[in-house]
C-alpha cells in the first residue's frame, strides 16, 4: 500500500511565553567580562572596562536579536502545517513534515523540537520546512507534533525559545500478512450467497440510470414507483457481500504477540478482499472471560463495521485501533469508533466467512491452566457458529514443532461441519503495538 498519499494538517500555535537566553559559550564571555569589570572596580584601570564591555556586548546583541525574532513571532501567532502520511503501515519508512508560516531572518539558524509519541528530536528548518524521517513500529494511532521553535544566534552566543505546542494524529495501520501459499485465498462467499446479510440488500440491487446504460437493464416497473429511470446493476450482483470476524476477550487471545499477527492476517484477508467483493463486513465478537461462567453464545458481545470493497480502508483503520485483549466492548477501541459501528449481542449464531483467532502455544496453555485453575481459555468452544454457514476458521499461533496442532484446538471438534480450519503460524511478522 502506498504512502504517497499527505495529509495536511493547517494549525495555529497556541500562545507561549518566549524566551531567551545565552549559550554555555555566551555564560563563559558574560563570565569573563564580569571578572574583567570586578578587576576594573578594584584597580580602576579603564582597559579593563573596555575588555569587559567587548566581551560582553556581542552576547547582548545576540540575546536582543533571538529574543526580538521570538517575542515578534510569539505575538504573531504562526500558522503551522504539519504534513503526515495519509496511510503508513507497520515497518514502513514515513516522512512527516512541518512549515511555520514565519519570515525568519536569514542570519538566524531554526530547529524545530519534534515530539513523537513521548520522544523528543531537534531537527533543523530552513525557508522550506522540515523533514523528519521515523519508522512505524506499531500500529494504532501515534501523536506527532511540533512542540517549540528554537532560534540560535550564528555565533552560538544566544539562543530563544518560541512554544508552538501543534500536533496531529497518526493512524499507523497493520502490514497484512503475506499468507503461505495455502492460505494466500481464504476462500469468502461465493456468487449469489450472501452469508451474515441479514437485512441487508438484495442481490438483485438497483442503481440510478446512467447515460450509455443498456435499456435492457431498465427495471421498469420500480422506475415507474421511484418516478425516475433504475437499472440493475450487474456488477454488484456478481460481487456478493464477505463478512470477517475476530474473537477478542481475555479468554480468547494468548499472547501478545499472537493477536498482532491475527490483526495482520485479518489485514491481509480484507485487502484480498477488496477487489473481489461488493460489500466487507467486520466484526468482533468480544467473549466473556472463563471467571464470568458465561458461555460464548450467550454472553458474548458483537461490533461489526461495514465498508464497500473500494473503501476496505475504513476496515483497516478499524484494525489499526483494536485492542483483542479488552475484557468488554468498552474497552476493545475507542468510543469514537465505535459509534461508527454496531453494537449488540450475540443471540444466534455468528453467519460470518471467516473467522480468526489467536490461540495459545501448547506451553503456554498448560503453564495458564496451572496457575488459574484450569481456565477454561485454554478451550475456547465455537458455539457461536453458525452451522448453517459454510466458513473457514483461522487459527494464528499455537503451533508446535513437528506440525503439532494448537493446544486450542483441542475444541475445534466443536466446529459445526461447514466450517473448515486453517492454521497460520505465529511467526509471520505482525504489526506491533
């Protein structure tokens, strides 16, 4: 996925209190001069004066000419666009930039201070901007900004200060898996099904008449209702929907590690999604730990998010913010996200094409089991199936040397017959967060 793509954010600075104040080179003359003057106080020599007036006026002059410049631009106010990368992805090499709408003297070197994510670097600005070149080294949403402007004299005997204190977000999406060659199709709906489309649209669905439609795609008789020509769309009939699921929960997902390479597997599905289907659906279904007694059908919590095959982006961002260890929907991502999809429980059965969990390794399984009591994590069941589906369970991790299968899968005789199994190590290098 290209990252060619800038997003402009135009900020005002926030209002600061400049500064100003000498270098460690302009403290060691201002030192020197006020030796200098206490030996003219004591001895009266004139030339002593004059040395400590030498000595200290260039630091002076420097002090006016960067507390001047910040005082000046501080009362100004500078607009600051930061430009980010519209879509990076994890492990990727993105540039964020920055321009301060600022006609700085040209004798007058500026760095700007960069604060991404807690980490502070000091990058020089000239007329064009800066560039700042970072590594996307986990997903989700990252804070970069631009907390002050630093002027420095050319002598190096002063330096100012002036608070810009902008900052934007950047979303940082997880890098799809490259699947093995078994796994590179996970094999969706086909033609004419329609699985997890309940209340959805038909798959005969109607479009406004565009000119150079063929009149033989002209539904009359709904036309003559909508008062306006309809035509049925071929294409989207021949593009059904695909639904991908995730289970999330503390008793669901193993280690961390695991669950950032299931987000990339699911990653890595909707991306090969995108051109072969009309409609993409995500959910996830959030079940109740083991402590809670409640099984996953029944206590279980489900949010799901739609996009169309040409905007499966939306489905990624929303990969980007999930955290698959969150105990409730509360916690699973932000509230901002999700109000944009919908909420509810789980009733009856999940009717989804895929679903991906991540499953513990056989060591880590027993060592849970010791120290809880026997978590019932360590076997999750797939009542929540729709037997009436025929699915594809993708299983990330679990697995052991020699092919051994996943400890958690000791309930995948539990999986309605429909539905086949597929496992992807964890090894595949995942987006972290």
């Amino acid at each position: 996925m290209s990252t060619a793509a800038v997003q402009r954010h135009r900020l005002r600075a926030r209002w600061g209190v400049p500064w100003a104040a000498p270098t460690p080179q302009g403290w060691g003359l201002v030192a020197v001069g006020a030796v200098l003057a206490g030996a003219w106080w004591l001895t009266g020599l004139r030339l002593l004066a004059c040395a400590a007036l030498v000595l200290a006026a260039p630091v002076l002059v420097s002090l006016s000419v960067v507390g001047g410049t910040a005082l000046v631009s501080a009362v100004a106010r500078p607009r600051v666009q930061l430009d980010l990368p519209a879509l990076p992805q994890v492990g990727e090499r993105v540039l964020v930039g920055v321009r301060v709408g600022l006609r700085l003297p040209v004798a007058v070197p500026a760095w700007v201070l960069w604060r991404v994510d807690g980490v502070s670097t000091l990058a020089p600005v000239d007329r064009r901007g800066c560039v700042l070149g970072l590594e996307a080294a986990r997903r989700g949403p990252a804070v970069v900004g631009v907390s002050r402007l630093v002027l420095w004299e050319p002598l190096g005997l002063a330096r100012g200060s002036l608070p810009l204190g902008v900052s934007a977000t950047l979303l940082v999406l997880p890098r799809p898996v490259a699947l093995e060659e078994e796994l590179a199709v996970v094999p969706g709906p086909a033609p004419g099904e329609q699985h997890g489309s309940e209340g959805g649209e038909p798959p005969g669905t109607l479009r406004d008449y565009r000119p150079g439609d063929m009149l033989a795609l002209v539904h009359w008789k709904q036309s003559a209702r909508a008062d306006r020509l309809l035509v049925s769309d071929r294409e989207r009939e021949s593009r059904p929907r695909a639904r991908l699921a995730l289970l999330a929960g503390p008793g669901v997902c193993a280690s961390h590690e695991d669950a950032e390479v299931a987000i990339s597997v699911a990653a890595g599905i909707i991306q090969e999604w995108s051109a072969r289907y009309r409609d993409l659906g995500l959910a996830v279904l959030v079940l109740p730990a083991a402590a809670d007694g409640a099984d996953g059908a029944d206590g279980g919590s489900l949010v799901q998010w739609e996009a169309e095959g040409a905007c499966s982006v939306v489905l990624l961002r929303v990969l980007a913010q999930l955290d698959l260890h969150g105990g409730d929907v509360a916690s699973l991502a932000p509230a901002a996200l999700r109000e944009q999809g919908v909420q509810a429980g789980l009733r009856a059965g999940l009717a989804v094409d895929v679903v991906v969990q991540a499953v513990a390794s056989p060591g880590a399984q027993e060592g849970r089991q010791g120290s809880a009591g026997g978590d019932r994590s360590s076997g999750v069941g797939y009542s929540f199936l729709d037997p009436s589906v025929h699915g594809t369970l993708v299983l990330v991790g679990g697995t052991a040397g020699g092919g051994q299968e996943p400890a958690a899968c000791g309930a995948v005789g539990e999986v309605p017959q429909g539905w086949q199994v597929l496992r992807v190590p964890a090894v595949q290098e995942g987006g972290g967060r």
